[in-house]
C-alpha cells in the first residue's frame, strides 16, 4: 500500500511503503522484497566507510588523505552495525524519493518508527552525506556523536573527522 507524504527538508514527494528486509550490502545499502520485487536501497542522508575494494575506496581515501585499510575496518564495522539493526526479515517503511544513477531507489528506511539515517549517525558509524540536501538537523546529531567519542568516532577519531568533513 502505497501512502503519498511531503518531507518538508526535501520538499519533494515520496512514497512510502512496507518491505522485508532480504539482504544487508553495507552501512549504507541494503536490498528489500517490496511489492514482491527485489529492491536496492541507497539509504539518503548518510555516507558510511567504504568497505569494498575500488574507486570509490580509492577516491574517498585519497581526499580525505587517510589509507584505504583504515577506511576498510571502518566500513566493516559500519556494515556490522547495519546487520545488527536489519534483521533479515525485519519489516521496515521505506519513503522513496527516486532512483539514481545506478538504479538504486534513494530513500529513507524506518524500523519500529526508528529512522536508521538518524539512529546510525547518532550511534557515530555513519558521516552525513553533505553532497545532497538533508534535514540540518543531523549537524547536531553528528556533533553529539563525535564530542562524545561514539562509535566509529571512539575506534578511530582522526580518520572519522577527515572522512566526515
């Protein structure tokens, strides 16, 4: 069941509809059964390490002048802290907003009316994607989570501070 509603941060219109969480590809990505149809999630507002070998790896690491190891082990635990809040099987509502260049639906997911975006940057082990609009309100969020040293902000603070800038 479809529900149309206005984000007032985007203002733009979404969608939001029930899904089943089929599979975890990062902190960021992840793939759900909606409508009986496998669907790539590009989750909006937030830019987890990478953890996969590649350009992005290579281009993220060299702006933020960190090495690609160090980014790695922080998107493997990035990747951990999205596994241990989607469950396979988890129902979750997702708002999509639209697809992207490589056909993933960008959208925000919810849990138990828990908003993963905000949760996984509160719980330090994701930067704010800045590239794209998003709720300002997430600045304090971040804040909190690096002053208090949470998170991927407690394992390595430097290479979180560089990557997030």
């Amino acid at each position: 069941m479809r529900n149309l509603f206005l984000l007032p941060t985007l203002l733009t219109l979404s969608f939001a509809t029930e899904a089943i969480v089929t599979h975890v590809t990062d902190g960021d990505t992840l793939h759900v059964n909606m409508n009986g149809k496998d669907e790539k999630i590009r989750i909006l507002y937030i830019d987890t390490p990478e953890k996969y070998g590649g350009s992005k790896l290579n281009k993220d690491a060299k702006n933020a002048g960190i090495s690609t190891k160090d980014e790695q082990e922080l998107g493997k635990l990035s990747t951990g802290y999205a596994m241990r809040f989607f469950k396979i099987g988890d129902m979750v509502t997702i708002n999509t907003f639209k697809n992207d260049r490589y056909g993933r639906i960008l959208a925000t997911v919810k849990k138990n009316n828990i908003d993963y975006s905000i949760q996984i940057i509160k719980d330090g082990y994701s930067c704010i994607y800045k590239k794209a609009k998003y709720p300002k309100e997430l600045d304090n969020v971040l804040l909190n989570a690096k002053n208090s040293k949470i998170g991927l902000w407690g394992v390595k603070f430097d290479v979180m501070n560089k990557l997030c800038q």
